[in-house]
C-alpha cells in the first residue's frame, strides 16, 4: 500500500528522533507535550525508530499515542538494529550520528539486517511503543557507517533477509508496507533497479532538502516516480541549519554550507518569507514526495512547522532562488504547479 494513500490529515508528518533526546536530554514532559501538539495541530503520521535513543523515542511516542485510537494515526518505526538489555560503557560507534544520542537510553545497539532480526526488532518495537500493530516499517541506514564496499555486503544481506521478511509480512496484512529509511541515495537506487521485491516507498533523510538535493534529483527521483514508490522526505531542514540551527549531516555546519544559507536567507529576507516555509515547501513540491516529517522537541515548533506548510510564499522568491542557482534549475518548484 502507497504511503501517499495512506496519510491522513495532509502530508506533514511528525519525526520523533528528537524524542530520543536527540543533541540534548529533554524532560519527558517536554517531549510528551511536543508530540500532544503534533496531535493537536492535526499530525496522524508519526515516524520512530529503534536507534532513536536505544528505544526512548518508541518508549515516549507510544506513551502519548496511548491517549488515541489506534485507527486515527498512521505510525512507521524501522529495523536494522537490535536494542540489547545488555548495557554498555564507553564511546558508541555509529559514525557521523555516534554522539547524537549521547543522552538517550544506555543499551547496546547492534545491527542486524537478517529475517529473523528484522522480525525480532518490530516485536520489540511493538512493546515499547505499545501497540498492536505498525504501518510501515523502513530498513534503517544501510550504508551508514560502512565503508567501501562493505555497504554492499550490508544490502545484499538485507535484500535476501528484511526486504523478503517484510515482504511476506505485507502479504500477510501485518504491515502495510515497507521500504528503505536512508540518508543515502545509493542503497535506494540499488533497491529501485531490482525487480522484485517491490517496496512501497522510502523515507529518504537530508537528500531532498533546499540545501542539498543535486543527486536525488538526477536520478532517484524520477526513478521512484517510475518505479510508483513513495518517497517521505526526513529532516527537511538539514539537521536544523535551515531552521536556525548550526547542524548539517548532524555535525557543526562547515563554512560552505553556512555560506549557502546566509544566501537563501538573504532571499527570504527580501521577500518576507519564513526560510522553514521555502524549506518544506520546496520539499513537497516534487511530484515523488508524499510526506514531510519535520523533527521536533520543543511544543511551539509544530505551530511552526504548520504555518510554514501554509505560509503563501511570492512566485517572485523562487524566481529568484532559482535565478541565483540556489536550486538546481530543474527542480519543481510550487510556481511550477500553477
């Protein structure tokens, strides 16, 4: 089943990475409130994950979904990785994201792209958000972390392993769909040149943002459009540089990066336009997106997130953004759908 025909309440998601106490340790009260605004800003499609935090965002996000119907939202969490009761000591190694959740739970993670683990995660998963069932579910990060080809290995071992396990749950009408959770284009273009099994789309991080999105156009885009696979846009702001942070790929922004948004700002500026509201809509406005899902962990960021969904940008802005080549000339854009 498509996500697109499964998203209730518009396209706008909410990303619970941060409820992992993602960069920070946040109260359970503030990461409780922030996914009670979602709801009450009208979100019904919630996205998790083990790694978030060792399974403190499933724990918190189940908590507070615990209050609704379990037919009033659509939920996504991911496989990949094992959560251990074992806990452990030291520096974890995950690469770009290894100190990102410094301050989530303690238990050690491992990876783990077989069948079996991929069955065993969504069973853990499903106790800890406390559920009884999950919509989609996407295979988290494959080539995170590895180098060389050992990526490859990785997906090799996940297409003969998840991709055929979540396959047959599919089948079965236990998920409703599956498919790649990445901040990769590569692992989702392998996926997309294969002729069976056949996902039902990708949640695809940071690669079709304002800021950076030149390959996935090229190709991966339009192959996913080919292919009539859904793409969900993750962390649509960059890792928070185009929301006012001082992140990108979940490390301090270098100064090219910076430099590029102190441009696009420039031509907010100019224009009266929320740099969050160019940001997301640019992400939607693909005909391959299905959803944005936003990270967030303070309340009064929804409210933001959602005037920026319907914030009424001048065509004169991305006239000019394209103009002054801050979007590749060839990216839809919403003037182009006018």
């Amino acid at each position: 089943m498509s996500v697109r025909g499964t998203l209730l309440k518009g396209p706008l998601g909410f990303g619970a990475a941060p409820l992992g106490n993602m960069f920070r340790n946040i109260p359970d009260k503030e990461a409780a409130a922030t996914v009670d605004a979602a709801w009450q800003q009208g979100v019904r499609y919630f996205d998790t994950a083990p790694f978030y935090g060792a399974g403190l965002s499933e724990i918190r996000l189940g908590k507070v979904l615990a209050k609704h119907k379990r037919d009033e939202y659509v939920l996504s969490t991911k496989v990949g990785r094992i959560i251990l009761d074992e806990v452990e000591t030291g520096k974890r190694e995950f690469g770009e994201k290894g100190g990102i959740f410094e301050f989530g739970r303690p238990n050690k993670i491992i990876y783990d792209y077989s069948a079996d683990g991929s069955r065993r995660s969504i069973e853990d998963s499903l106790k800890r958000l406390g559920v009884d069932r999950i919509d989609f579910v996407w295979i988290h990060d494959l080539a995170q972390d590895f180098h060389g080809d050992e990526w490859l290995a990785r997906f090799e071992t996940a297409r003969t392993g998840a991709f055929r396990a979540l396959t047959q749950l599919r089948e079965e009408g236990v998920i409703k769909g599956w498919g790649l959770g990445v901040n990769r284009i590569e692992p989702v273009e392998l996926m997309l040149g294969l002729s069976e099994p056949k996902p039902d789309g990708t949640l695809l991080a940071g690669r079709y943002t304002l800021l950076d999105h030149e390959r996935a156009l090229q190709r991966l885009m339009p192959a996913a459009i080919a292919k009539g696979v859904d793409i969900v846009v993750g962390g649509p702001y960059s890792s928070g540089i185009l929301a006012g942070g001082a992140n990108f790929e979940y490390q301090k922004a270098p100064p090219e990066i910076i430099a590029k948004v102190e441009r696009i700002k420039a031509v907010a500026r100019r224009h009266q336009v929320p740099i969050k509201a160019a940001a997301l809509q640019f992400s939607l406005a693909h005909p391959a997106s299905a959803a944005v899902i936003p990270g967030a962990s303070r309340p009064e960021r929804i409210a933001e997130d959602h005037a920026a969904l319907t914030a009424t940008i001048p065509d004169d802005f991305w006239d000019e953004i394209r103009m002054q080549g801050l979007v590749i000339a060839e990216a839809p854009l919403p003037i182009d759908r006018k």
